[in-house]
C-alpha cells in the first residue's frame, strides 16, 4: 500500500546566491554549459518559475552563473530590429546596450554582438534601415494588389511615425518613458476601414486609452 504522503512544492531558496549556486551544480554534475530548463527541472533542486521571479529570465539567471546561454537563438535582422524599436519606445530615447539589461528586453546583447560586432553598430544599422525607403512589395505580388492595402505598418514606417511624435502620445502626451503602463498604439487618422491610407501623413501616436476613445466615438 502506498503511504499517503505530504508532497511538498519545491524548495524555496534563501537567497538569489543559492539558486545560482544549484544552476552552477548541476551544469557541473551534468558536465554541461549549457543548461535548459527542461534539463534543470530534472535535476535542479528549485522551480524554474522561481529563476525567472528572481533574475527576470531564464537566460539572465544562466549569465550570472557565469553559464552558456541554452537556447541560442539565431533572429532575423527583423526581429532584432522589432525589439530595438520596443526598447526604444520604452525608454524614449535612444537605447544604450546597459537598457538590455534594465529595461525588458526579449533579445540578449549577445545576440545582437553575434550580428553586429558591436551595440553600436547594431543601432547604426537600425537607424539605417528605418532610414530607408519602403521596399515595395508590388514587386513579389500580383499588380493588383495595392501597395497601401496593408492595414499594418511597416516596423520602418512606425519608427518613423513614432520618432516624429517623440514617443508619446498626440492627444493627451503620455509616454512609456514617463509611466511604464503606457502603451502607445499606430493610429489612422482617417480610418483604414474608410479608405484611409497606411503613409506617415495618415498615421498618428496615441496612448490606448486616447485610441479607445476615438473608436467610441466613430
Ligand atoms: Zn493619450
């Protein structure tokens, strides 16, 4: 007969040092450096869930333990870009490669160091990028197709729209930057549904609350 027994929830660490100390361990005892975890929740003494209320992520957990990162990643030059824009967007200002770190970033410095050599560079050709000319992509489709039927802005186009109105939104001046609850929306002046055009003169800032007040009263 099995014994009824009281299954307790994993340990709770005393302090950040432990959970970084059983990280070091079991990477040890599995003689690898790079450790995912799937891996650490069959070995590790503590919950996965408890390195991320911690240290934030996984990952950052991993680098304080002086450990290879689990799962290299390789991002398109897009997705680098696209969380760039976030960072930038939070901070509303140009990011420095110390905000990967202290604002939320999704991408390590590692991987845009892998890409671009240098943070530097990385923002120079983000800047580059946003900078030039929308690629038409009339060119890859049938004729027909209209270049402006994209309701969504280009990542290109929503830095632009974005910069131009600094961060923050037209109506009521709300900024990331200023109160990190904010989140700011690519609105259509004249709505899309109503012909309106995805171009800069057509596209406006708004924090979500000013947006959802404009969709009431349309
Ligand atoms: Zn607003």
């Amino acid at each position: 007969m099995n014994k009824f027994q009281y299954s307790s929830p994993k340990n709770t660490p005393k302090s950040s040092e432990e959970l970084i100390e059983d990280l070091q361990l079991v990477a040890k005892n599995l003689n690898t450096e790079k450790l995912s975890q799937k891996l650490y929740t069959e070995h590790g003494k503590y919950d996965c869930s408890t390195f991320i209320r911690h240290f934030g992520t996984w990952n950052k957990a991993l680098l304080k333990a002086g450990l290879k990162l689990s799962n290299i990643i390789n991002y398109s030059d897009e997705e680098l870009f696209e969380n760039i824009l976030n960072i930038w967007q939070k901070k509303g200002a140009q990011p420095t490669r110390r905000d990967l770190n202290t604002v939320d970033s999704e991408i390590s410095s590692g991987s845009y160091r892998r890409r671009f050599i240098s943070w530097t560079n990385a923002i120079k050709e983000f800047i580059e990028y946003t900078n030039s000319k929308e690629i038409s992509p009339i060119k890859n489709r049938i004729t027909q197709i209209s270049v402006n039927n994209n309701r969504d802005p280009s990542l290109r186009l929503r830095f632009q729209v974005l910069k131009r109105d600094n961060f923050s939104c037209v109506k009521c001046g709300a900024s990331p930057a200023k109160d990190q609850y904010i989140v700011l929306n690519i609105d259509h002046i004249k709505p899309w549904s109503k012909g309106g055009l995805t171009e800069i003169s057509n596209l406006q800032t708004l924090c979500q609350d000013c947006n959802l007040g404009k969709s009431n009263i349309e």
